[in-house]
C-alpha cells in the first residue's frame, strides 16, 4: 500500500471513530419538578449546550430529587457523580455563612436589590467553590417568600407553636424565633408533608406554593417579599477541565444567557404564580404593620448573627451590596 493510501484510510478509521469518541455526556440533578420555572431554564441550558457544541455535550436533567436529594446535589457534583448540578445556596450556609447572605429576611427585598446582592455575593461563591474544585456558572432568584398559613394572622405571635416546614437553616431559625416547631423537608416532598399534616405553615415563594398544590390544604398567603434565595448551576471543575475549548466556550456562553432569561422568567412568573394560586382558591394578602414589623426585628436577629459568623468577609459583601 502506499503511504499517501494508508494515511487516507488511516483518516477514514478515524473520522468514523469521532462521533462516539467525542460525546460527552453529562447528568444534571436538580431538585424541583420539571414545570418549575428553573428546571424549564435548565432544560432549554441543556439544548442550547447541545446545539451549540454540535452534539458534543449531551447534559440530561434530572428534575424533582430523582437523582439526589436536594441537599446532596452539592456533594455529589464535588465529588463528580454527578458533572453538573442545580443547587440552593441557602442550604450551605452551616457550612459557610457567605453561601446564605441571600437568605437574610429583609436585607434585599424585590428584584433589583437581589440583583445586587447577587453581584456583590458573586465573587465570595467564585472562591469558595473554586477551593472545592467547582465553578459557578450562573444563579438565578426565586420569587419573594411570603408565609403560607392556615388562618389569617396580624403577627408572629399568632404562629406561635404551629408545624412549620423549614427548607435551609435559616427559615429554621425563622421558627425558633418565632416560637414555631421546625421540620426540615425538601420541596420535592412537601406537597405529602402538607397532605398528611406533617406541616401546616412554611415561608417560601408562590412558585413552590403552586408546584406544591398548598392551596388543596392552606388558604392564606401573606406577601412579605422578605428575601429571594438563589439556586445555582454549579459544574465540577475536572469535567470543565476535560472538555475542549470550543465546548467550554459554548457551556459558558448557555450560562451568561440561562442567567439572564432565568431573572426574567422569574420575575414575570412571580405574578402568575400569585394568580394561580387565587385562581384555586387562595387569598394572597399583604401582611399587617404589626407582622411586618416583628418580621423586621427576626431579620435584625439574623443579620446581626449572620455577621457574627461571616466576620470580615461578610462585611466585605455588605460594603460591595451597599455600593450605590
Ligand atoms: N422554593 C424553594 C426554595 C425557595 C423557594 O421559593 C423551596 O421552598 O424549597
């Protein structure tokens, strides 16, 4: 054979091998039902990746909890069972307060102010998952959260003693102070907890209200806009690592535009959400003076806890939130 011949079927061998070679396919969990706004913005991340990267990058989601539990979707991408995941910052902020600045009742309210503390908290989430051999790749805010409740209330007091399903620390810490009995459940198992009266009251957003059908057993909403946590799409730094260039280019750039058609849906779905839910029968109720109030005192206690813990780092982020 000659050479040129052997190096054209050498090449012919090659290209045939390239397909199957050169797809990579990734698993995402997430933790909320496949008609949640933020899984659906995943969902279309996904398919941008794969158009973008020619087919290169096949990222499946794993919607609702099936994968992991939605406190071990950090774990697992660290670990790399998993190569991308969706997270809820708030959830690791026992293992560093940076990660739950954005769950301090009243400090950002409604979204421009959450917009900024999201870029004030960009930087600190960038160093702290770095040192874990992740990045970041982009975060997106629930709606506001607001208190469902089974009877109208005029103050905390009246919450006193109530079950009372937390979803992070700190809506945890929300109950202590309120004199309510704390269960930690994740969203993927509240509409059960709600169902069998495990729960019977939770802060969180109209977006979880609905996904949840809290309207079949809780009839108040009162729309404190007391915070807006985040979830976060966080990628193992090693399968980052791993991919060619133009792919990682292509990742990113699904990234910076998931983030940015996420703030929005977010903020436009808010308003739907509400309405579904009175649509089913709900009464969605701005809380009295007196609530709001005793709320802000509970956000005061937390605030100033939370920058016991986060020290100078935590005042760092407050100075960057503050910036005008
Ligand atoms: N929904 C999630 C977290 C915040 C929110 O609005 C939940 O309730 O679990």
């Amino acid at each position: 054979m000659s050479p040129s011949r052997r190096l054209c079927l050498l090449t012919a061998t090659a290209l045939a091998a390239l397909p199957a070679a050169a797809q990579t396919k990734w698993d995402l969990p997430s933790a909320y039902p496949a008609s949640n706004f933020h899984t659906e913005n995943l969902q279309q991340f996904a398919s941008e990746v794969d158009k973008a990267s020619g087919g290169k990058l096949k990222i499946t989601v794993h919607a609702n909890a099936s994968l992991f539990k939605a406190q071990e979707i950090k774990r697992a991408v660290q670990g790399g069972q998993a190569q991308l995941g969706e997270i809820l910052l708030v959830n690791f902020e026992n293992e560093n307060p940076l990660f739950g600045a954005d769950g301090i009742p009243l400090l950002a309210t409604g979204y421009p102010q959450a917009r900024k503390l999201a870029e004030a908290q960009k930087p600190f989430l960038n160093k702290l998952l770095a040192a874990q051999g992740m990045q970041l790749l982009y975060t997106v805010a629930w709606p506001p959260q607001g208190i469902f409740v089974k009877k109208e209330i005029g103050s905390v007091a009246d919450m006193r003693g109530i079950k009372w399903r937390a979803y992070s620390p700190a809506t945890a810490k929300i109950a202590e102070l309120i004199g309510a009995q704390p269960v930690t459940i994740q969203a993927a198992e509240l509409s059960q907890a709600l169902a069998t009266g495990v729960v019977e009251s939770y802060m969180s957003s109209g977006a979880t209200g609905y996904d949840s059908k809290t309207y079949e057993s809780i009839k108040y909403f009162y729309d404190t806009q007391a915070w807006l946590p985040k979830n976060a799409l966080i990628v193992n730094k090693r399968a980052f690592d791993a991919l060619d260039k133009p792919t990682q280019e292509a990742l990113l750039k699904a990234a910076a535009e998931a983030e940015a058609r996420g703030w929005k849906l977010s903020q436009e779905k808010n308003d739907w959400y509400k309405k579904a839910l009175a649509e089913r029968g709900m009464k969605i109720l701005p809380p009295s003076a007196k609530l709001s109030e005793d709320l802000r005192q509970v956000g005061g206690i937390m605030q100033a806890d939370w920058e016991k813990k986060a020290g100078s780092e935590g005042q760092a982020l407050l100075a960057a939130f503050r910036r005008p």
